[in-house]
C-alpha cells in the first residue's frame, strides 16, 4: 500500500485501485466535497505526475480518455480547488508524492495498462438522485429524467413554459461551461444536435451560471446524465442503441475492455507480486532506500 494524507485529501494505491479521499482543507472545493471518496482502477490511469513547487507541489492524475464522466463534461475546465485528480502536496512531504507516482507507473507498466482511449466508462459517477440549485434554475435527475425548474430571478421567457422534464431518452449531449470574466456560463441538455441555440438566460433547456460557489455541482450533476448515455467512443451500434438506464450502469462497466494478456517469457503476477513485496520490505525498513532502489530496477528490467 502507498499512501499520501494531505490537508488537502488522501490518496492510497493498494496496487489495483487508486482511492481518492477530499480533505477539510479550505482549499477543497464544494466539488469534490459532495462527490466524496473516488475509487479509480488502474485501467482507467493514462499516467501520473508529481509537480514541485517552492512552498507546496502538486499531485496530477491523468486518466484515459472516456474513462470518467465527469472529466467528459469539465474537459480540463475545473479549477485545482474542485479537480479531485489533483492534490495539494506540503513540501516536506515531496518524497512520500514521488514514491507513490513510482509505485503508480511501475503498476502500470507491469499490467501493460495503454494509455489510449476506452469506449465504455471505468467510473460510474456520482450517486443518484440528485439535485442542484445553482444559478436561475434547480436540476433534479434520477436516472431516468431530468426536471429544470426556475427560480425567482429567471428571465420570463424560460419561466412562462413552466418547469421542464427531459427524459433520458430525449438527449443526445449535456454541455456545461462555467463562467469566465464577465461572461456567464451554464448547464445546456440537448436533444436536437446542430440546432441553433438560444442564450441561457432565454433558454428553457440551459441553466445559467453566475460564477458562484455551487456552480461546479452543475458539472458534477450533468457528469450523471452523461455516465447513462451511449459513451461518445462506443462502437456504432451502441451509439445507435437508446440511452442505459439506471439499472443497466454497473453492466457498461463490466464490458469494459480487458488488460492485454501477460508475455509468455516471464510470469507476469509473480514480478508484480515481487514488486509489491520489496515496496513492504522498503517501508518495513527492511531494505535501506538504495537496496529497495536497486532491487526494484533488477525486478524491471526483467520485463
């Protein structure tokens, strides 16, 4: 196991699954405090990175593309306060983050794990039902329906219409775009592709954001829609299929590809299983740094 408790949160690798917990730090944005514990499969990491700074680094995980819901929806758009693959790191504990980015890539590279994209979803995002208020509207989705419903400052040409309800089946795509500057941003279901496209503030379909402190939980909401409709690199006939339903979202994870087969040269599961062992062995104190150091390249450079 290698571990890494921050203020800001917790990672621990157990050699499978990267479980991803938020700290009370200030710093942890409303985000990733709802979204709670992630647990991350190794098949889902593209890679990891340690950032060094002069009074705190930075912890970076980088996941396969399509491998994650909500980094669909955010595509690279979340703040570090809300982005829970990334963990604010106190300098004197450098070596403690460098030590598990090592354990992280040799896992990877002793599993053949690739880093290119995947068709299905290794995470099935945050849980369900689930209800946002933020900016002029309040979005409500179990599953199976998304309700928009307006609040006291909505512009009159959305609230006319009345609240709405979108059937999962209906949409295509959800589109979130957080405020910048001056311009505000918002939430968008879409269910005609390439239609022309009303202003937020005007359309019944779009939720606008202001900039304030909820507005992430847009993304965390839309990133539950998007984890139920047909993943955008699935092959054609699943993106032809209707959208899974609730019950159907653990089976997309199941179908998930599998890692490639071990070589036939070297038993895969007894050099990962040594691997391990001298990590223990290190933090056992067993093995002072520069034998664990020198045992662990003997043990890579028999792949």
């Amino acid at each position: 196991m290698a571990e890494i408790i921050q203020k800001d949160g917790t990672w621990a690798f157990d050699g499978d699954t990267l479980r991803i917990v938020p700290g009370s730090d200030k710093s942890v944005g409303l985000l990733r405090r709802t979204l709670g514990e992630v647990a991350v499969p190794l098949r889902a990491v593209a890679g990891i990175a340690y950032e060094a700074g002069r009074k705190s680094g930075r912890l970076r995980l980088r996941l396969r593309d399509g491998a994650d819901p909500l980094l669909q929806v955010t595509g690279g758009k979340l703040p570090d306060g809300s982005d829970p693959y990334v963990l604010a790191v106190e300098t004197r504990t450098a070596g403690v983050a460098e030590y598990l980015v090592d354990e992280i890539r040799n896992a990877l590279l002793l599993d053949e794990v690739p880093d290119g994209p995947v068709d299905a979803y290794l995470l099935p995002g945050p849980a369900l039902p689930m209800t946002v208020g933020a900016g002029d509207g309040t979005v409500t989705f179990d599953g199976r329906t998304v309700r928009l419903e307006w609040t006291w400052h909505t512009d009159d040409k959305k609230t006319a219409a009345g609240p709405v309800s979108l059937p999962l089946d209906d949409l295509t795509d959800v589109v979130w775009q957080p405020a910048r500057g001056l311009s505000d941003g918002y939430l968008r279901f879409v269910t005609t592709p390439h239609a022309p496209r009303l202003s937020p503030a005007h359309d019944p379909m779009a939720v606008e954001l202001n900039g304030f402190k909820k507005d992430p939980l847009m993304a965390l909401l839309a990133s539950a829609v998007v984890a139920r409709l047909p993943h955008p690199h699935a092959p054609a006939r699943e993106l032809a299929a209707a959208p899974r339903a609730l019950e159907s979202a653990p089976k997309a994870l199941e179908s998930a590809p599998a890692a490639p087969a071990a070589p036939a040269a070297e038993d895969h599961d007894v050099l990962l299983r040594r691997l391990r062992e001298l990590g223990e062995l290190h933090r056992g104190g067993v093995l002072t740094d520069e034998e664990f150091a020198a045992a662990k390249q003997a043990v890579l450079k028999r792949l």
